[in-house]
C-alpha cells in the first residue's frame, strides 16, 4: 500500500461541500414546496389577519424537529373515543350536519360541529369534515385494484351560476401635454393589449421606458380611471390581471367613458426611475377599453352535464383572476402564492433572511366540478429590518470588509432588486454581483470624455465621500433602452427593494436545510391550516364572489384510493444486495490532508467489513493517496497516477474546507476528470462523513458503490412483472426517463440541459445516459429529442446482440398542463423519427408525462397505525396509494400515485398523465407500471416518489451543469466568452449576442460530453 502526503496543512476555513447524498433527493424531502417567487409589491395584511390562528400556524411550523414524529401516547384505538370530528360525511349525512355551501347573499359559513375530544395526537389540531361530492364527468371509470382507502383531499369543491361576463382589453398610453399625436395609420406602441384597430383617432407614441413604467404601475391607473368614471362602475364590481384584460359582469358604453387625466405616480416601487422629474408629471395618461368577448359562466353547468364537449380555459382564468383580486389587498402576493407579513419566523443562523407562512390557491377541473386548491406555503425573503445592502451583506459575512466571501454573497444575491437614491430620483437595478475592485481603482471615462475613479466621479458629481475599503457593485439598469448596460455602483449607497423574496432551494444548504424544517406540517396542521384559509375567504362576504356567481363549498373533497400490492423482490433482505458488481481492485484518495492514516485505515477496513455483509465483492485496495492541494490544476495528474496504474474505480475524499478552494469545485474536479477523461468509476465521499461515520452510512454508500460498479440492489422479481403486467415483454422493452435542467435565476450559465436515461436490460437494472445542451427555454422543449432517442437505441442495440426493442416506454417530466400540446406537437414527432431511423417498423411508443410540481395532496381521512407493530399513527398515505376519480382532471387519462411514504410533513403524490399509449394498456396496468418504476433505484432500498428513469436523468442532467462549470473555471481560452458579459434575456437579442450563444451551446456540448465507458456506470448516482 503506497501513501503519499504534502507537507503544507490546509486551514479551516472555507465553505462547507454539500453532503453526497442530496436532500432533493430524499423522499420525505421530496415533499417541500419549492418554487418561491422573486419580487412581489408591499400589500398590508387587513381583514384576514387572525391572530389565533397566525399562533397556531407559527407554533407548527417551528416547534422542534422530535414533535414532528407520531408520539403513541395519544392514541385510542377504542372507537367511541375516537374524535367525530375527523368523521366523513356523506350526501345522506348533510342534513345532520347543515348545508356545506357558501350563501351566495354571504351568509354566515357552516360552522363545524362535533364534540372537542382530543384527537389521536393530543397536540394535533381536529381534522376537518370532508364531504364526498358526486363525480359529474370522468374521462376513465374508477380502477378497483388493491386496498380500498378513504382519503381526503385539499380540494374544495366551487359552484358558478349563469351569469355573462364581458372581457375587455385595456390599452394604456401616455403623452405630455400638448404633445402632438402621429396617425393611426404609423405603427405606435401601445401599453396594453390588441391594436384597436377599429379607432382612426391618433395614438400617442410609448417609448420602451414608458411601457415598463405603465406596466408597473398598472393597477393604480386603472383604479383611478375607474374612480373617474365612477357612476358606471357602482353597481358592478370588476377584476384586472394588471396589464391586458379586464372583466366585468356588465356591458359598458365605452364611447361615454372619460379616458384622458392625469396621473402622477410619485414612487411607484421600481421601474426605471419612479420618482418622476417635474416635466414627468405633466402628462396625460389614457386608457381605453375594448371589448373583446363574452363569456357566459354557465358553459361551466353545460360542460360536466356533457352538454358541450369543450370547458374553455378562459373560465379557469376568470376564476383565478376574482380569488387574485379578493386576495391581493389582504395579504403580500408571491405569484400564485400569498402570504401574511404579520405571521413571520426568523431563524439565528440566518439573520439576514426571514420566513413569511401564507397559502398558494388556484382553480382547477375536477370530476366533481371546478374546485379550488389551497396549500400552505412557506416564503424566504430578505430581512425587512435592514434596508441598506451593506447591512444584508454585514449580517450574511460578520467579517465584513476584512473578510469576503464573494461566491458566497453573489450566489445569494444575484438578480434581486437594488436601488440608490443620489441625485434627484431613484434609479432601480439588477444586482448582478460583487466584485473586488474598490472605487478608488476603477477607472472610466465619463461623458466629456475624462478619465476618472469612481470614487472621483461621485465626490465631484454627488459631494459623496466613498469609502474604499468597500467593493463595488456591478448592476444592470431595470427597465428601458439601458436595462442591458452594467453599471459601477458604491456599496453604501445601494438599498434593496421591497418585499425580496428567494428560492431556498437555489440557495445554500444551510438555507435549504432551514427553510425545510420550517415547512413541515404533519397532515392534521396542514388540513387545518388551509381550512381556516377557506373559511376566512368565505366569511369575508365578497361582493366579487356574489359578482360572478362563485360558490364555495367549506368541507375538503372525500374520495377513494386504492393501495396496490407491494412487489416482491428476487432477495427479500433489504440489508443484502441481489448481484455484486466487479470486484477489480480501488483507490482511496483522500484531499483533505488533515485526515490521519489510520483513520482512512479503519474507514476502508469497516467499508470492506460492512460490504462482505451484504454479499459485495469489493475487491482489493491497492493505493491509498493523500494530497494537500492548492489549486484545480493538481487533481488531473492525482487521477492521471490511478489511471496509469489501471484502476478503474476510486473513492475519493473531499475536505469540508479548503484555505485555498471552494470544496464544491474540488468536488466538480474530480467529477469531471474521472468520468469525461478517464472514465475512472468514481465516488465521492464527504470528510466529516469519513471522520464519523453516521448509523447506515456504510450500507447506503455500499449500494450506490455496487450500482455504479454493475451490480444489482433491490431486483424486482421477473414472474411479479409477468403476473402484474402480461402486456409488457421487458426483455423487448426500453424505459426511458427525460427531464431538462433550467439554470437558477442566479446562476450564470444561461443555458438548459436535456438529459435521458434508459433501461438496456428486462431487470431495468443497467442504464444508459445522455446529454444535451440547449439554449434556456421556459416551454421544456427538448430540441434535439431525436439525437437523444437515436443514441440511447444505439447504445440498446450494442447492449442486446444487435436486437432494437420493440417497445418504447418514456415517462416525461417537467411538463406543464399548458405544454402538453407542445409535446404531442414537437417532441412526439421526433421520437418517431428516431424510431424510423433506429428502431423497426413495428416499434410502439407509450409516453407518461410525470408531474411532481403540482398543489395536490391527499391523507387518509382516519389515523392508521404506520407499521402495525407500533402504536404510532400517521394520516399520510401508504406506499402504492392511487386516486384516479373525483379530484383528477375529466378531460385527460390522469391518475396520482403515491408510491413512498413519507415521515415528514404531508406527503406528495406524483401526477401521470397518459399522453400516447400504443400498448394499450389499461388504467390497472398503467397505474401498476408507474408505481413499479419507481423501484430498483441504486441508491435507495424504498421506492422513490418518482420513476428511477426520471430519478437518474435528473440527475445526469445535474452532473453534466457541474462538469460545465469545473471547464469554465479551467478553460483558459474560454475565459474571454463568459456568458454573463451577454445579456440572452433581451427580447431583442442583436446578432454579436445570438452568435456568442450558438457559440457557447456548441461549446458547453463538447463539456458535458460523456465518453462510451462511462454511459452506462451510473456515474450521476
């Protein structure tokens, strides 16, 4: 055994390396809602504001992690003791209990009754009542397959009247006074919506400027244009998404409407400079409405009694539109989310940051009918004590100036709103990072062309004294023909902008790690929590619900699920893997220099301990290495040495801190030098992990050790396929998982990556890998789709003795309901065209779109014992658990499966939908399938929420974004191409940007290229 060691010791700073085994990757952390907004405009909390139930809220979000596990001290299994309120009620149960619909005239909601015994956890709220409502129309009968359970969702059903709504456009302009006007017959640009083409007036010109200040300030130029006009507005209250369309449930005369006044804005919370020059306030605002449809809201009563054959999503939007309006003056809105300011938790580790619980609502189709969606949310947002950037900055670094930590402030930082208030307005940013230079040292020229500091050009221009020990910030102007230029600002006099959400899960771990445990809701909070939301939407007598003929029913939708059979396994011992991969001989690298001999001795020894438990061959350690490095460039030849002397398999130790490198790119490092040079199988290893090891680390590690190796784990047993799913021949089947990687909204690399994994064996236990780089897309089409498919059947064919498989199985993730015609239009297409080209003839084609993004939840209506030899109770659902009526959409094949269980918060479901089925499978089969699927995956024993295939190229995609960046750090010749010198978000992008793009595409391709060797190695596990 050969050591070698570098004199130098590393110190302990340095940021920590995130653990190997991801926390998105966890099943019960899985379940954490994500997609957090950016901005969102200051609105007080008035009327909804509840200050018993903001304690309750606050109290279950932040008690301790121990009281978010059963505790069977409260448990009574004799049913007379068992709380009534946690009882269904049935359609010959309603009038024990009273009407569950909302007064259209507002009457006072039903209010719960029932006795207040404890329930099953004395410190749980009562669970609400749930109702089954009649399934109007469905486009699947119900699957009676397995377990019947009786689950309750967050699902509440509405009900519409008869009652025709008029949709108009809304055009807003603006001009100086006295300003001359061009002909109709130029082409102006118009803040709003169609071209009036039917007014021959002239139109005032509105510059880019103009629009994005218009646009900003939208909703109070409609509200003073209403208030103008007030006498045709009296009797008809209207709602207006804040730009285009505006509704209303009366015909209006609009040739006697006042279009033309004045309008002064004062500061309108961001823009391109809302505090207005004097010549900026003498301006006449116009807005002119147009109507463009009607819409009768009784096509909703025609729909789901099968008297038309088309619901028009225009219904759906009105809908959402009348909650927006209701909701908006009431609570902070976030996107779709809305929150209570009043209802806020702090956390020490973080004090910069501040997490604000609210709700996320939306309208859908159900079976039952529309039904309205409520979910807790929980929001991350800048602290609003601190106002200066300097102070946020202060309170994320304490070292602050001596120290900075500029990856780890920018990373936070990126893309949030900045402004500064010298001069004689407010000018509003794009905070795009901190850099080091210092306002003494940098230099430009101004507009007379003199060259001077930033530090000179404010003491001469603002008789503002900079200080120069601080950095400066380079930002790009917010909004008009400048937003793409990047300015030199000083720190101290950059203020953040209001109401500064982020994404926790874009962010650090530590904020992730935070931001999760203050969303947890065991399933009794979580229904309570979005059932006082309803009963407070409810109780607030809105006009606008009486408006629009909108009626909501107070008690969550009871329906049916069904637990499907649990396949069994070729090895039954979860502690045992099914085959062993190779046993060639390994490597142990260790690159942090201050773990001992002996400890990586007793590490390996205890490694090779633990693997002959399980029935792995492990093989036979040949070198043990240790480096003290000080940059990049000295791991290739640390790898170079292990693939000279013909190993092919390596562990490798990553330091949690390095004086000298951030330990995420020495983990990038090795990542992208073993797979894509050497194609050496590669596992990292955290250090702490190493030092001390936790209970089961050594069993996980193992497993993902064997599959990366060639070995089996967990097998389903081939005869369990064969019985459940005769229709399927796997050993003539490829599955196929695909999902594209957006970068974050503060990375910067501007590009998507598409990456798939398929299945090569009827065990689906071997995999094949690809990826693709393509330009940042929010519609998820996957551009060069029939190069991915081609590939993947090439690599089948090489694999199974010249053989192609005669059917295909995809499951899709990442689409949403809006882009399901984009996949039938443009990807199917292309997988066609792949199968001609590689396939046969006769090859059939099944393709599920997997949704895991979505509002859904469901829990079973009464507590069960979790294991049935504990007293332990939980209301989340088993594993297998499907619902396929009464909450699903009628007008797709869409069914849910639950196929994990989860200890922490409520549980998530996955979305399928069937969107081409060749095989003709029936509902059974497809449900069977997608909770098979979701097995077999290396790195865990339980099924995953999600199919494996969808699981690994999720993951291919995540590795193949990280061996991008290792290049960009050391590709020399790159350096001068950064992507985020161009700004690829213009909407008009110039030729120089759209070429550098192309450039850039081709040449990240060549990065996240993957070598034969490593394909099929599960090198992303």
């Amino acid at each position: 055994m050969e050591r070698k060691h570098s004199l130098s010791s590393i110190s302990s700073r340095g940021s920590r390396f995130p653990d190997s085994k991801r926390w998105r990757n966890q099943e019960e952390r899985r379940d954490y809602n994500d997609n957090y907004g950016r901005t969102s405009g200051h609105r007080s909390s008035r009327s909804f504001r509840d200050s018993g139930h903001d304690d309750d809220h606050r109290h279950s979000i932040n008690r301790s992690r121990r009281d978010y596990h059963d505790d069977s001290r409260g448990f009574h299994h004799d049913e007379k003791r068992q709380d009534r309120s946690i009882r269904n009620v049935t359609d010959h149960e309603r009038r024990r209990y009273g009407s569950s619909c909302s007064s259209p005239r507002g009457r006072r909601p039903y209010s719960r009754g029932g006795d207040n015994k404890p329930s099953h956890h004395s410190s749980l709220p009562n669970f609400p009542i749930s109702e089954e409502y009649a399934i109007r129309i469905a486009n699947n009968p119900i699957v009676n397959h397995g377990k019947e359970q009786k689950l309750t969702g967050n699902h509440f059903k509405l009900s519409t009247e008869k009652i025709m709504v008029y949709h108009y456009d809304v055009q807003i302009s603006q001009r100086v006074k006295n300003e001359s006007l061009i002909p109709k017959n130029e082409p102006p640009t118009t803040a709003g919506g169609e071209d009036d083409s039917h007014n021959t007036g002239p139109t005032p010109i509105v510059n880019e400027r103009q629009m994005v200040f218009l646009k900003r300030n939208s909703h109070r130029i409609v509200e003073q244009f209403v208030e103008k006009n007030s006498k045709f507005f009296t009797t008809h209250p209207y709602v207006y998404d804040g730009w285009a369309n505006f509704y209303l449930c009366a015909a209006l005369r609009t040739e006697d409407l006042a279009t033309d006044f004045e309008f002064i804005a004062g500061d309108g919370g961001g823009g391109s400079g809302n505090r207005q020059r004097p010549s900026m306030n003498e301006r006449i605002t116009s807005v002119r409405l147009k109507l463009v449809d009607k819409i009768d809201l009784g096509i909703v009563e025609e729909y789901f009694q099968r008297r038309c054959r088309h619901l028009p999503n225009q219904i759906i939007n009105i809908c959402n539109l009348v909650f927006h309006n209701i909701l908006r003056d009431n609570f902070v809105h976030n996107h779709s989310r809305y929150f209570n300011m009043g209802n806020v938790s702090e956390d020490e580790s973080l004090p910069y940051l501040e997490f604000v619980f609210g709700f996320e609502l939306s309208v859908r189709m159900a079976q039952i009918g529309l039904s309205l969606v409520v979910n807790p949310r929980v929001g991350c947002l800048f602290s609003r004590k601190h106002d200066k950037l300097i102070d946020i900055i202060r309170a994320m670094q304490p070292g602050f100036p001596r120290q900075i930590d500029f990856n780890g402030i920018n990373a936070i930082l990126k893309h949030i709103t900045i402004y500064t208030e010298h001069g004689d307005r407010k000018r509003y940013y794009n905070f795009h990072s901190l850099i080091p230079e210092k306002p003494s040292n940098l230099r430009f020229k101004d507009a007379s062309g003199e060259e001077l500091s930033v530090f000179e050009y404010f003491d001469q221009r603002y008789q503002v004294n900079l200080n120069c020990e601080y950095p400066l910030v380079l930002a790009k102007s917010k909004g008009g023909v400048s937003r793409s230029q990047k300015n030199h600002l000083p720190l101290e006099l950059c203020f953040i902008g209001k109401q500064q959400f982020i994404n926790p899960t874009k962010t650090s771990r530590e904020i992730q790690t935070v931001a999760l445990r203050k969303s947890e809701l065991k399933p009794e909070k979580f229904f309570h929590c979005i059932q006082t939301y309803v009963d407070k939407i409810i109780g607030t007598d809105s006009r606008l619900l009486r408006e629009f003929g909108i009626h909501i029913h107070n008690r969550p939708a009871c329906f049916k699920g069904y637990q499907l059979e649990q396949p069994t396994f070729i090895n039954p011992n979860q502690f045992r893997i099914t085959e062993s991969g190779s046993n060639h001989s390994w490597a142990l690298i260790s690159f942090d220099p201050n773990i001992s001999h002996r400890t990586l001795d007793q590490f390996s020894y205890m490694l090779n301990k633990e693997a002959g438990k399980m029935n792995i061959q492990m093989g036979r350690l040949i070198r043990t290495l240790t480096y003290d490095i000080r940059s990049i460039g000295q791991i290739r030849p640390a790898f170079a040495e292990i693939n000279r002397a013909g190993i092919k398999f390596c562990l490798a130790v990553i330091p949690d801190r390095n004086s000298a490198l951030d330990p995420t790119q020495i983990y990038g490092a090795c990542s992208s030098v073993c797979t894509q040079e050497f194609s050496i199988t590669l596992q990292c290893l955290n250090a702490s992990r190493v030092r001390n090891p936790p209970r089961g680390y050594f069993n996980n590690l193992l497993f993902e050790i064997n599959g990366k190796r060639g070995g089996q784990n967990t097998v389903i047993e081939p005869e369990f396929f064969r019985s459940q799913l005769p229709t399927i021949d796997f050993s003539k089947t490829m599955i196929i998982g695909l999902d594209v990687n957006h970068p974050g909204f503060r990375e910067s690399v501007p590009i998507s990556i598409a990456a798939a994994a398929g299945t090569y064996d009827s065990l689906l236990t071997q995999y094949i890998s690809t990826a693709r780089v393509q330009k940042f897309d929010r519609t998820e089409m996957i551009h060069h789709l029939d190069e991915i498919i081609k590939e993947l059947l090439a690599h089948y064919r090489f694999q199974n003795e010249r053989r192609v498989p005669e059917h295909l199985i995809i499951f899709r993730d990442g689409v949403s309901e809006g882009q399901f015609q984009t996949v039938r239009n443009e990807e199917i297409p292309l997988i066609r065209k792949a199968m001609e080209e590689k396939g046969s003839k006769n090859m059939t084609l099944t393709l599920i779109i997997v949704q895991k993004r979505h509002n859904t939840r469901f829990v079973t209506t009464e507590p069960y014992e979790k294991d049935g030899r504990s007293r332990q109770m939980t209301r989340n659902v088993p594993s297998g658990t499907v619902v396929d009526n009464t909450i699903v959409e009628p007008n797709f094949d869409i069914f849910y499966v639950n196929s994990h269980f989860s200890n922490l918060g409520t549980s998530r479901p996955t979305k399928y939908i069937v969107s081409v089925n060749e095989l003709n499978l029936s509902n059974a089969e497809l449900q069977r399938l997608c909770f098979f699927v979701c097995f077999n995956c290396v790195r865990h024993k339980m099924p995953l929420s999600i199919p494996t295939q969808v699981m690994y190229a999720d993951l291919c995609a995540y590795k193949s974004k990280i061996h991008i960046m290792h290049q960009l750090l050391t590709d020399r010749s790159f350096r001068d191409q950064r992507s985020e010198d161009f700004d690829f978000d213009d909407d008009r992008p110039s030729l120089e940007s759209i070429e550098v793009e192309n450039r850039l595409i081709q040449r990240y391709q060549q990065f996240v290229h993957i070598p034969n060797n490593s394909k099929d190695c599960l090198f992303y596990v």
